[in-house]
C-alpha cells in the first residue's frame, strides 16, 4: 500500500523537531506531495506531522493522472513516456503506477526523478487546516479521500 502525504500548513512556529521530521519527508513547502510506502517507520513520522499534512491511500487512475500531469525530471522537465522507456523498464504511466502501488518500485528510485509532486490549492479550497479530518477538517489521515484532494488539486 502507497500513502500519498500533502503538506497542508506553512513553516511559521512550528517545533524543530517537526520541520526536521517534514524535512525527511521532503515535505518543505505547503501543496507539495510526496509518494510514502506504508511501513512502521513512515507511519511514526506521519503521527509526529498530522496537524500539519494529510494523507491517505491513492489509488491507481488517480496516481497515473499526477504522474502525467506533475511528474517532473531535474531542470523542471515534465515526465514523459519517452524518458520513461529509456529509464525504467515501465513503458507508460498505468504500469509505472500498477509497480508503485504493488511496491515493486519506489517513485522515488527513478533516476533523475524529482521526489515530490507540487500542487495547486484546492479547487474551493480546504475545510479548515486546524482540525482534524474527522473532525471537519483537512488535516491528518483520510483514507480513500485523498484522491478527490488530489483532483481538486490538480
């Protein structure tokens, strides 16, 4: 399973040891995203970040539409399936992310990949980014809702 982390809040008076923890995510600005397997460690830090990101499990058609449209290689050039035959032995988009969500492959092991995904606010914009998602709000874990985030995002 793949959990796809978006960085909600700004950097102002956070502790140091949640922007270090953001840090290691590659979590550096708010909208960015960033593509986590689920394991114990990973879950750790997202418990030590929830009132600052939101995460849930992405889903394929949703995974191959951020690939397409803001995947991007060193220099800011956007990912293509042209770059992604000569690379990775992933011809296209839907197999790239059918191998991310089986954990075959790490997005970020591509080679000359950005790691991260930078998104635009929310279409209508979030609930609220000081309460939790069951609470009302935008923050912490979501489940399957990350993927209309996602789009709204897109």
């Amino acid at each position: 399973m793949v959990y796809a982390v978006i960085r909600v809040r700004g950097s102002v008076n956070i502790k140091p040891d949640i922007k270090k923890t953001m840090q290691l995510l590659r979590l550096t600005r708010a909208n960015h995203c960033v593509l986590l397997e689920e394991n114990t460690v990973y879950k750790g830090m997202l418990q030590m970040v929830k009132d600052y990101t939101t995460w849930g499990e992405i889903n394929k058609e949703t995974l191959t539409k951020l690939l397409m449209t803001r995947g991007r290689l060193i220099g800011d050039k956007p990912l293509t399936e042209e770059y992604l035959k000569k690379a990775a032995p992933y011809h296209n988009f839907e197999k790239l992310s059918e191998a991310i969500l089986e954990n075959k492959v790490q997005y970020k092991n591509i080679p000359e990949v950005k790691p991260l995904f930078r998104l635009n606010p929310p279409r209508k914009g979030h609930r609220t980014v000081k309460r939790s998602f069951v609470n009302k709000g935008s923050l912490g874990y979501r489940k399957d809702a990350i993927n209309t985030l996602i789009e709204r995002m897109l």
